[in-house]
C-alpha cells in the first residue's frame, strides 16, 4: 500500500502540473498496487502468474473481492474504466481531457482508501494498520 500512496500523490502532483498522461498512469499504477494487496490482506491464494499481468490482476479483483462481496462492484468498475484510461494516455497518440483525468485521479485516491478502511489488516493493540 505504501506504493499505492505514493503513486496517489504523484499522481496528483502531476495532475496539478498539467500532465494528464502521467496523471493517468500513476493513478492507474496506484489502483493496480492497491488491488494486489487486497488480494494479500483478504487471504487470497492465486497463482502469482496470474495476477503478474494487468487482466489477469483485474480478473482475480472482480472474481474474488468483488463477485464475493468484499468490495463493491463499482471499485471493479472504477478498475476497469481507469485502466483504459491509461492505456489511451499511454499508448495512443490520443489526448486525454483533464477532466478525464481528474475523475481518473479522484478514482483512484477513492480506490486506495477504500481498499486500506475495509481490507487492511489491524493491529489490535492500536488500532491501525501495521507498518510495511
């Protein structure tokens, strides 16, 4: 999570300089850290080559943290669309609108506190997370 965190707030940083592209990529790379560790914290056991790839991370979060009801079906959604998102802003010589890229940013900072309030695992003396 803590390269989640970091994807978020460059992300952002990125965002307020004016570059969607890259705003795009590391709101999409924070969602992608943050759903390998939903994985992790909700006991998961799949095959490490199956979620080495971006479909096949995106599969195993919908088939076992969303279709299971751990999560919502619309972090799923917000996964999906994000990620296609960043494949025009990295892939196509197609600009993004900052708008699209705001809501793309907005998405993923939802996306990572969401996973860490309702998955991360808690220290029960303390009360919060662990530290990584």
């Amino acid at each position: 999570m803590a390269k989640a965190s970091r994807a978020i707030a460059s992300a952002q940083l990125l965002l307020n300089a004016g570059d969607v592209d890259g705003a795009c990529n590391r709101a999409y790379y924070a969602m992608f850290d943050a759903a390998h560790a939903a994985l992790l914290w909700a006991g998961v056991r799949v095959n490490p080559a199956e979620t080495k790839t971006h479909r096949g991370l995106i599969a195993a979060f919908g088939e076992y943290l969303v279709k299971t009801a751990r999560l919502t079906a619309d972090l799923g959604k917000a996964l999906n669309q994000v990620e296609r998102i960043r494949l025009l802003a990295d892939y196509t010589g197609e600009e993004v609108a900052a708008d699209k890229a705001r809501w793309a940013v907005a998405q993923a900072a939802a996306f990572v506190e969401t996973v860490q309030k309702t998955l991360a695992p808690r220290n029960p003396t303390s009360g919060t997370a662990p530290p990584e």
